[in-house]
C-alpha cells in the first residue's frame, strides 16, 4: 500500500500569475515578520514560509479569500515578494483526524506519535516500520485522509541476534558497555603496544588479555550509542583497499535516540595477513566520524611491529560544500566548484544557480589545470540585484543568479 511519507510532502504554491522573477532573495531579507504580522488580522490566516522555490518569497497561508488578500498583500508589500497560498485544510479538520486516527488505530498498529502540519496539509502518522500491513491497515481505516507517514522502510530494519563473535580473519576479544571513549580508533602489534592503547583507554588500564601477536594485532573501536538506544552490536570487521573500519549496527531500530553519548568498547584480534599494505588507514566506521589513525608500517610479517612515528592521526578534512550550499550572505565563504561545466556555472547556491558572462581569467585556467574540482572563495551580497563574487588564483570574478541549471 502506498502511502505519502512525510518527508517527500512539499509546501504548496500560490497561483502562477501571483509570482514575479523579482526580487530575488539569496538571504534572509525578506520581510516575513512583517508579513507574518500583517497577516495574522484575518482569521482565515494559518501560517507563513519562506518558498526557496520560487526566489525566496514569503508565503502566507489562508483558507478564504486569496485573490483579495494577494491583492492587499501587493499595496502594503510593493515590490517585495510575497504571495497568497489557498490552503484547502484547516487546523480544526487536522485535529480532528489526529484523534480520530489515535482512537481508531491505538489498539491495531503500534502508534509512535501524531503530529499535525498545518502547512502541507497532513496529519504525520509516526509508526515503527513501514511494513504492507501496517500501511494497509491505515489506508483500510483512513482512505483518501490527509495522511503522511514516517518510520523505518523494512530493508533499513536491523534484524535481531547475538553479538558474532568472529568473522572473516577476525575474533571479538573483549567488549563493554559504558567503558572506553567515544567515536576512537586504535591499533596495537605487541605487549607493549597494546598496554599503551589500554591506558588511553578509561577503565581498561588493568585489562589482562591473551593475545599471539605473532599472527594477530588488536583494534580498539571506540564505539558510541544513546542511552535510550542501547543494544548495538559489532558486524563485521571491514577491509577494503587502504582502509579498516567496524560495522556497528544498533538492533533497537528506533527513528531517534537521545544525545547523550554512552561509550561501548570493542576490542578485537584481525589476522595479520588480512591487514593492506602500508599507509593505510584505521577508522570507527564507513562515515568518517571521530579518529582516523594513519598506519605507514608494514604489519601484515608474522611479528613485525610499528615504530614511533610510524601510526599517527590523520583527521579527515571535508571539503567544503559544493553545489546545493546554503552559506551566510555579507562572509567570505569556501566553496567547491565542480569543473564539469567550468568556471562559468558554478552551481546552486542558497537555492539560486549562478553563472557568469564575464571573460574567465588565465590565472584560473592555469591554476585548475588538469582539476576535476577547484575550492574558492565566494562571497553572496543581498540586495534588489542579489550578486556573488567568486575569488580564485588572486582575481574575482561576478556572478549572478540565473534559471539555467545546466551547463552553458
């Protein structure tokens, strides 16, 4: 059965004829308070939003009576951009369905909670899975109603099981809950090195373990779960290319966790002759969360060991964002430009795509040579002609917003 989820539910338009192509806001310039202020004298008046599909307008909701308050809207806002949105729902009919759905559905399927968006026009029906039968069982009782649902799609579902205690070329030598750090990785090839990486370990300094280092070296991971979400279980012990990293699942299947961050510590023995070769690289997970450890020594010999220097941190530095952006107008900001198109499309910015017609110059093209992407400085000025200025190889160049989105 399907039914819309929630987040695919987008806000609804004005009539085409209220919209203009200016102004256009890049920022956060438009008056919607004063809006907001405005509109809340009619009692048909639901809520504003700003519309970053069509240039940043303000929206305001009403049930009645559009095209009288558009025509208004234009006398007390001229030349800005504002808008009437007939909204064919009220407050009131949601609420309704919102108790009519909590007392009819209760006692058939499990109900996470209900929440009513005013804006969209639906009533967030919250269940745990988005299993056939479940949706069924809504559409069944609730046919053609204004309802969206959120959960867990049946393939993101974590089955339940024991914690493995071994895998491909690896065996779970030890773990604890709320013992460790948080989102750490480490590596140890001898005695030594493994009492170095317990003692940097909270809680683990005594720990005796028996290790034959002569064909295994330990990894720490330095797992993390909310208290509300705690049965997280260790995978697998991933290998590929120049990097190790832990699997780790959480079995309680829930759409959100508390915050507060409760250590979980895996220890675990990875055969030697599973390690690549150097660098490569050590890390908690796939994500690029917490510790990355560069090791350069060659430990896949029987008994080989790492000297100092030799295992070091090596963060991940992300890039700044590319195209889809959203920065802060009046600041130099970084910025990813994909080459694909050049230098003369640049991509989407605060929901705006910018291109220029201004001459490209030389310093860029020499100094993005051979580059599938280059990073810049871009600097997003508000105003009636919103602008940007793109600085790169020590010269700027204007850009200014545009309804193309592919390349030139």
């Amino acid at each position: 059965m399907t039914l819309p989820r929630c987040y695919e539910s987008p806000l609804p338009a004005a009539d085409p004829a209220f919209y203009r192509d200016s102004p256009k806001y890049v920022g956060n310039e438009m008056p919607a308070d004063a809006v907001r202020e405005w509109a809340s004298q009619y009692p048909d008046f639901v809520d504003i939003w700003i519309d970053r599909d069509h240039n940043g307008w303000v929206a305001a909701g009403f049930t009645d009576d559009v095209a009288d308050r558009q025509a208004e809207l234009e006398e007390v806002f001229p030349g800005e951009g504002v808008v009437a949105v007939h909204l064919d729902w009220t407050e009131a009919d949601l609420a309704d369905l919102e108790r009519r759905v909590t007392d009819e559905l209760g006692g058939e399927i499990e109900l996470l909670g209900t929440s009513v968006d005013s804006l969209r026009g639906y009533l967030n029906v919250v269940i745990p899975v988005l299993d056939d039968e479940s949706l069924q069982t809504i559409a069944d009782n609730f046919s053609g109603e204004r309802i969206c649902v959120e959960g867990l799609e049946p393939e993101a579902v974590v089955p339940p099981g024991p914690q493995p205690q071994a895998g491909e070329g690896w065996r779970l030598i030890y773990e604890q809950d709320e013992i460790g750090d948080i989102y750490r990785a480490g590596i140890a090839w001898d005695q030594e090195s493994l009492d170095n990486m317990l003692a940097d370990i909270p809680g683990l300094a005594d720990l005796d373990l028996d290790v034959d280092f002569e064909n295994d070296v330990v990894l720490w991971f330095g797992a993390v779960h909310g208290s509300s979400c705690p049965h997280i279980r260790l995978d697998d012990v991933v290998v590929q290319g120049d990097s190790i990293h832990a699997v780790i699942v959480n079995t309680d299947n829930a759409l959100a966790c508390t915050d507060d961050a409760i250590p979980h510590t895996y220890l675990v023995g990875l055969e030697r002759s599973r390690l690549p070769a150097p660098p490569f690289y050590l890390t908690l997970d796939d994500q690029g969360y917490g510790d990355r450890l560069r090791v350069d020594a060659d430990l896949r010999e029987p008994g080989s060991v790492a000297t100092a220097g030799e295992v070091t941190s090596d963060p991940v530095v992300p890039e700044p964002e590319g195209s889809g952006a959203i920065i802060e107008t009046g600041y130099p900001w970084e910025y990813t430009v994909d080459l694909a198109c050049g230098f003369e499309a640049i991509g989407e910015i605060n929901s705006f795509h910018w291109a220029t017609a201004e001459p490209i110059p030389d310093a860029w093209l020499e100094a993005s040579a051979g580059a599938e992407s280059v990073v810049v400085e871009v600097l997003l000025k508000e105003g009636p002609e919103p602008s940007l200025e793109m600085t790169f190889a020590g010269e700027v160049v204007h850009y200014q917003p545009t309804d193309e989105t592919g390349c030139p």
